[in-house]
C-alpha cells in the first residue's frame, strides 16, 4: 500500500561524515579505504543517505562552503527549504547555482551524493523502492560482474593473485569478472614495471583458468597514450575474447579513443570518472567509446546517470556502471541496472571478498548475490542501512 505523506516536505539539514579506514595504505590504488556519506533530513522525518567517489574532504567543502553570489552559491544552503522529491528541478537549482565553482569535477560529485540522498527520500516517501520511481524494471534480475584486484609485489605474484582471484570469483557464482592489468603507466600497481607483452602473458593465464564459457573484462587502467601502441598489444587479445577493455588511453585523448575503437578487436570503455551527462556526450560522440561506464555518485547522481543511460540508447551504446565504494552506491547503481535495458552487468564485489573494511563494516546494502544474479531491491528508497557504530567507528570528519 502506498504511503502518503502531507503535500508539502522541507529538507532541514545535510550532515556530511568523512570516513576512513583504520590501515590506510596509501600505495593502493583502491579508492574504497575513504567516502563522504551525506544524510539528507526533511521535516517528515524521512533521511536520505548517499555517498560519491572523490576525496572526501574535498566533497565536504563544495557541500558545506557558503555562497556569496548567484552563481556562486553553497550547496547545502540551496537545498535549505525545498522539497526533497523534486528531483529535476533541484539538479538544475544546484548545478546553475554553483556553476562558477562547479560544471565538472569534484563538485558534480558532490552534487551526486546529494542527489542519491533525495532519491532515496522519494523512494522512502512513496514507500517505493527507488526502480519503481526511475521507470520502473525492465528485468527480473541484475547481473553484476565480479572487479577484480591484484596483488602481490612481483609479475609472477600478481598474475597467480588474479587467476586465483577469477577462480574465486567463478565458484562464487559469477558469470563476469574483470582483472586489473596494468603494469605501467600512473596507475601500475606496486611499483611494477614490466613490459607491455606481459600484460599479454596475464591475460593469457586468467582466461584459460576460467575457460571460454566466462565473460572476462580486462582494466587497463589508463596505459597508453596513442591508439598505435595500445594495438600493438591490444590486437593480440583477439583469441581471449575480451568483453571490453576498459580506459586504454589517457581520459583526454578523445581523438586517439576514436581512432583505437576503429582498430581494436573488441569494444572500448570509459567513463569511471566523468562527471555530468556533458562529459558522456564528449566521451561517446568524439571520443567513439562503445560501453559507457558512469559512477552514480560521480556522474551527478541518479538524475544524471539516467540522463547518461538515455543519450548512450539513442547511440546504440552499453552501459556497465563503475561502482567502488560502500554498499550505499552499490544499491544506487542497482537501482539504476534494474530499469536500463541495455546494461547487462554492473561493478560488484561481495563485501566478504572485499579488502576494505569500510567496504564490509558500513552498509547492509540489502541485496542478495546468487548464482550469478540478484534480485531487484525490495525496501523503500535504496533500501540500505548504514550501521550507526560503523560510522562512528570510521569517521574522521
Ligand atoms: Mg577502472
């Protein structure tokens, strides 16, 4: 039965928390050791929780700084006084109030965490889980792909660490997983430095010990810097039949993007860290990406990623969600999967099998993972606890 609530709901306050874990390492590459979690409170006494994947020191200061012209606005201040619900209206509100300081980056995402919170209001308001209010489902279940990362100091420690990984992965149930290859470039891992043929060479072991019958993605994290060389590597992982490679080139170079989708022997990814609907358009229209990868949190939210998920149907692209933060995004990017048809897998790892203890202590992101697939979510809004002790456990800030 729908609950109604009076016509009328005010947003009071927007509490941010800065969470961090206790063995940070900052060596790592995962960006899951830290978040920003906002709760949204309304005079109902309805709260809306959301996170984003930026520092969240910095989320903090673009949500909390007061304004001081008219577009130049705070955040937090803009929402003061309106109703939650209004979804639209209040991404544009915030985004044109803060342009001078916002349009992009960090701020957008920000922006995001907010507006996951006012989702998740809308969903508790109707008493609805937040799919049925997106557009409703257009699948019975959701198909997320296992992300997969390496460890280990040495090439042969890493490669045995990602076929262990994608063994674990596979008796877990899942159908998908992507491994981490990067072993050069800014975001090598430990310092590795090896030459690109041994990419080849991991590549290589983690499909034969997962078999054909196994969708492998491989990440390589932003290596190269020109289509030529990204295909001297690339056209040799024809015979892996790789789903997608995902970020080859530097984010910038749209022109050489274009030019490797047209040469490479699988499809092209990007997007993990775009920011508004304005950045997919640059990424799919001149930089010719065949799979759309936006990050709720980051792209702006729920409103923007579904903006996303409709300029990438009128191109005949896919979509496949970044997701690496707490189960808070993790529902978001479910919610999201449910009512778009063309994503057919999103970025999961089973909190269990996570390193990150913020990853594993913080949210009950109330999905259920099993043989290969989840069910839609079922509680209002995102339907996510935050565990009061966790928080304080882990906050900093
Ligand atoms: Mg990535």
């Amino acid at each position: 039965m729908e609950i109604l609530y009076n016509v009328t709901m005010k947003i009071t306050d927007v509490e941010c928390h800065i969470l961090l874990v206790h063995d940070l390492n900052k060596e790592a590459t995962s960006s899951a050791q830290d978040d920003i979690v906002v709760f949204v409170h309304t005079d109902e006494g309805i709260v809306g929780v959301g996170e984003t994947d930026v520092s969240p020191w910095v989320a903090k200061a673009c949500i909390e700084a007061p304004g001081t012209h008219t577009m130049g606005l705070g955040l937090k201040e803009m929402l003061f006084g309106e109703d939650p619900r209004d979804t639209e209206r209040l991404w544009e509100k915030l985004y044109t109030g803060s342009a001078m300081n916002g349009r992009r980056g960090a701020l957008i995402c920000a922006l995001g965490a907010l507006d996951m919170a006012l989702w998740d209001i809308k969903g508790k308001a109707a008493g609805k889980p937040c799919w049925q209010l997106l557009g409703g489902k257009v699948k019975d279940r959701i198909v997320p792909y296992a992300s997969l990362q390496p460890s280990g100091k040495s090439l042969a420690e890493y490669r045995d660490s990602l076929v262990a990984w994608a063994a674990r992965a596979k008796e877990a149930g899942f159908r998908a997983a992507k491994v981490e290859v990067t072993l050069s470039g800014p975001y090598r891992h430990c310092g590795l430095n090896e030459p690109d043929e041994k990419m080849t060479e991991v590549v290589a072991a983690v499909r034969k010990s997962v078999g054909r019958d196994f969708v492998l993605i491989v990440d390589v994290q932003y290596t190269w810097s020109d289509a030529e060389t990204a295909y001297r590597t690339l056209r040799d992982w024809k015979e892996f039949d790789i789903y997608f490679v995902e970020t080859p080139l530097d984010i910038d170079n749209l022109r050489e993007y274009a030019r490797l989708h047209r040469m490479a022997p699988m499809a092209i990814a990007a997007g993990e860290w775009q920011t508004t609907r304005f950045e997919f358009i640059d990424l799919m229209d001149a930089g010719q990406i065949d799979v759309a990868q936006p990050d709720v949190g980051r792209v702006g939210g729920l409103t923007e990623a579904l903006r996303v998920c409709a300029l990438a149907a009128e191109r005949g692209r896919r979509i496949v969600p970044h997701c690496w933060k707490t189960g808070i995004s993790v529902a978001a990017t479910a919610h999201l999967s449910a009512v778009t048809p063309h994503c057919p897998y999103f970025e999961y790892l089973p909190p269990r099998l996570c390193d990150s203890s913020l990853r594993r202590e913080l949210v009950d992101e109330g999905l259920e993972f099993k043989d290969g697939t989840m069910a839609l979510p079922r509680k209002p809004g995102l339907g996510v606890e935050v565990n009061p002790e966790a928080l304080r456990r882990f906050k900093v800030g």
